[in-house]
C-alpha cells in the first residue's frame, strides 16, 4: 500500500463510484465534520480504493483530493488537517511533501519523543546520546595529539569524518575515544 503515496494520480484514476460516495457526503453531511470512508482500510487506518482498471488499490484520501486538483504528481503527499486516517472530507485535506508531514506531527505532538525533555529523547535512542555520538567525542591519535570531534580531527588529517571515527571505533592504527 506504501507504493501508492510515490504514484502520480490523476482524476481518470479515480473509479466512478468514489466520485459518487464523496457527492453523497457533500449533500448530507456536515462540512466542517470528518467523513469517514466506508470501505476498506489499511493497517495505518487509511482507507483504499479498488475499482475497475486499477492494477493495485489507491488510498482514499488520495483519491479525493484529485477531484479539486485534478492530478497529484508522483512523491507529493496528502495530509490530513483533522489528523483523522479515514477521513476524505476535501476541507480537511491538503497537499504537501513529507517535510511538511514531519512538521504537522511536530506541531500537532504526535511524535514518538512527545512530552520528553532533550535528555530524555537522547536516552530513549542511545545512538544519538551526546556523549556517544562522533561529533561531540574527544578524539585521541596514536601521537598523543587531541581534537574535540572526529570532524575536527578528519580536517587536520585530510580524513573523512567516517573514516576517522570507525578507526577510533575498533582501535584501529591507534586511534580512541577519550571518553
């Protein structure tokens, strides 16, 4: 179902019968409110589309933004106002990229990290720790020489920073951490 969001779509797409449904919907219900898709949905709560033609299944919501758009192109996606999965209300629907998502979670407190404060976040995902991350990790060389980062020391090298840090990583050529 992934694919689906990658895929250009365009109003010849759209099987007659959703077109139908989503007049059905503008006559009797309420505009501001959400209108569900009544048929299938996907494991993420978005609802599909089969019909006649189509090789595999379109997202709903997808769907019924090409009716006042006429095409989306292939990689934009369709973002939800209500942040309710099902809903196909036009009103609520609007076209962006996936960094415009990333910021509606972000706003709207969606994200896995809400309610945490920095230090929390760090700890949640050890990789990313300050202390353990190559950018902020004192580097030592074989000579004695010290630099602040595995950046730093790639530089006064000629190095790249991976390179630097792996070294220091496996103890390779006798390289370390500090810390």
């Amino acid at each position: 179902m992934s694919s689906t969001l990658a895929r250009r779509i365009t109003f010849a797409d759209v099987p007659a019968t959703f077109v139908e449904l989503l007049d059905f919907y503008a006559d009797n219900l309420p505009a501001d409110a959400c209108w569900p898709y009544p048929g299938p949905v996907n494991g993420d709560g978005y609802g599909f589309v089969r019909g006649p033609g189509l090789v595999s299944p379109l997202l709903a919501h997808r769907c019924a933004l090409v009716l006042i758009l006429g095409e989306i192109p292939a990689g934009l996606l369709v973002r939800h106002s209500c942040d309710n999965p099902p809903c196909i209300n036009l009103a609520h629907l609007l076209k962006g990229t996936t960094l415009d998502n990333m910021r509606d979670m972000v706003e709207r407190n969606r994200h896995r990290f809400r309610g945490m404060t920095p230090e929390q976040r760090c700890a949640a995902v050890p990789h990313f720790r300050r202390e353990c991350h190559p950018r902020n990790r004192t580097v030592v060389a074989p000579d004695g020489r010290v630099w602040p980062s595995a950046a730093a020391a790639a530089d006064a090298l000629g190095l790249y920073r991976k390179h630097v840090a792996r070294r220091c990583e496996r103890g390779a050529d006798g390289f370390r951490w500090l810390h």
